[in-house]
C-alpha cells in the first residue's frame, strides 16, 4: 500500500483506468458485473423488462418508451448524484503530472469532478450522447433535457437529419450498433498522449480502479500499457491478483484508496 501510494508520487506520468468501482463509491449502481443493475428488472407500463433487454439496440426500436424511460432515469440518477472525494483527491495528485483517464463508466462523473475533457477516453460512451437509429449517420449529438413522467412517443428524442428515433451513445449489450465517432477520438487522443510519453521517456505508471474481472475492457487496457514495463497499480476490494512481478495489488474500495494518497 505504501509502495503503491510511493510510486504514484514519484511519477511523472500517470494513465488511470477506471472501471465500475469508482462510480459505486459515490451511490451509483454498477451497470454490468455480477451484481449489475442487468442482473435485475424493472417492471414499466405493466410490463416486466430485465435491465438487460432494456439496454440493448433492439429494445430501442421494439419498447422505445419504456427503453428511453430507463435511460433517462439512470441519466438522472447520474446528474443528481455528486462524484465522491476521491476524485477530488486525485485531481489533486495529478494536476503537476502528464495524465489521462481511461473510464468503461457512461456517467460523465470525471468531467463533474474537474478533469479535462481532452484527457478522457470514455470506452463505452456517454448517457449524455445520443445516436440515430441509423447507423449510416456516423453523428452523435447531446441528449436533450427530457421531462420522463407520462413519457409519451413523441416525447423520444428524434435524429436531426432523418427524424427517426434515437438511443443514447453508449455501448449496449451485443451492441453491433454503436456509433463510437465521439470514443474513437478520444481514443486517438489517448494513442497521441501514450506516444508522447514514450518520446520524451517519462516516467510512467497505470493505475487500475474499481475494474472487475467479469467484463474485462478495463483490465485489459490496463494491462497492455503495462506490458511494456510500467508498473501497474490494480486497486479492487476483490479479485486483486496480478500476473507481472511489475504490478501491485490494493484490496481497497477505489474511494479508501484515493483517500489515502
Ligand atoms: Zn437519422
């Protein structure tokens, strides 16, 4: 633990990959894992919906309402819940540091908690973008301000070029439909940024939050920065084992840990 926090004082370059953990430490439910919100359903109109139907492409052209209802619901929940202070704290530690912040969470919480917008990749999107049905749009525009009581058809928000109905930019289950222009580019940024610290040799370590091992998008990114020899710091209150003598592990809640720093 003290090795941990030492190593990340010491660097002069720091890519944190932030997993659902961090969004649970201020309220928030996870999406996926096993204890997600796709393992419960919701029942809306008189009808039982699993999260999981909910959240997918489909359920946006067969139930819009009740797909949209949900939506903005969690949207909600995400706008009225405030980040916990571990984000704070590290902004604080890594505001003199090369940073950049790799996140699966779709709720725009390290933006809310003062990180640079440009040092943001959001791997699975953002609850506050939305996307045609029409995947040959190729655009994405924010979600509008939408009043969810009595949601009716023609309160769902429509594409502004071919008027067909909408669904929010984030990456759903079996998504063959995503439209990932927004994460592409950040993504782009993280390359460029990633390349950068290379070039001018600093010194660089990955830090691992609240990322579990069932949906594995975040492990990976982190492991595979790592892999050319920067320590990897791997903080989770469960399944903490590690594969490189390069990497250390944390048994904390990402909020404890960032406290501690
Ligand atoms: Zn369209």
């Amino acid at each position: 633990m003290s090795y941990a926090i030492s190593l990340i004082h010491e660097a002069e370059a720091v890519a944190v990959f932030a997993g659902a953990g961090m969004s649970v430490d201020s309220g928030l439910l996870p999406f996926r894992g096993e204890d997600g919100l796709w393992t419960k359903s919701i029942v809306m109109d008189g009808k039982s919906y699993s999260h999981l139907e909910l959240m997918s492409n489909h359920a946006f052209i067969e139930s819009p309402n009740a797909a949209w209802e949900f939506i903005l619901k969690l949207k909600e929940k995400y706008e009225q819940t405030t980040p916990h202070q571990g984000y704070s704290k590290l902004l604080d530690v890594l505001k003199d540091k090369a940073h950049f912040i790799v996140t699966s969470n779709v709720d725009e919480h390290f933006l809310k908690a003062g990180f640079d917008e440009h040092s943001i990749f959001e791997c699975h999107g953002s609850v506050n973008y939305m996307q045609c049905l029409d995947i040959l749009e190729r655009e994405v525009w924010i979600t509008p301000e939408i009043k969810i009581d009595n949601l009716q058809l023609e309160d769902l928000p429509a594409c502004p070029n071919c008027g067909s109905m909408c669904r929010p930019n984030v990456l759903l289950f079996g998504d063959w439909f995503w439209i990932p222009i927004r994460s592409t580019h950040q993504q782009m940024r993280y390359i460029k940024w990633c390349k950068e610290m290379k070039a001018t040799k600093r010194k660089l370590i990955a830090i691992e939050i609240g990322a579990g091992k069932t949906i594995r998008t975040i492990r990976n990114a982190a492991e595979s920065i790592t892999l050319s020899d920067f320590p990897l710091i791997r903080v989770n209150p469960f399944d903490i084992e590690t594969t490189s003598p390069n990497h250390v592990s944390v048994q904390m809640t990402a909020k404890e840990f960032l406290m501690s720093l």
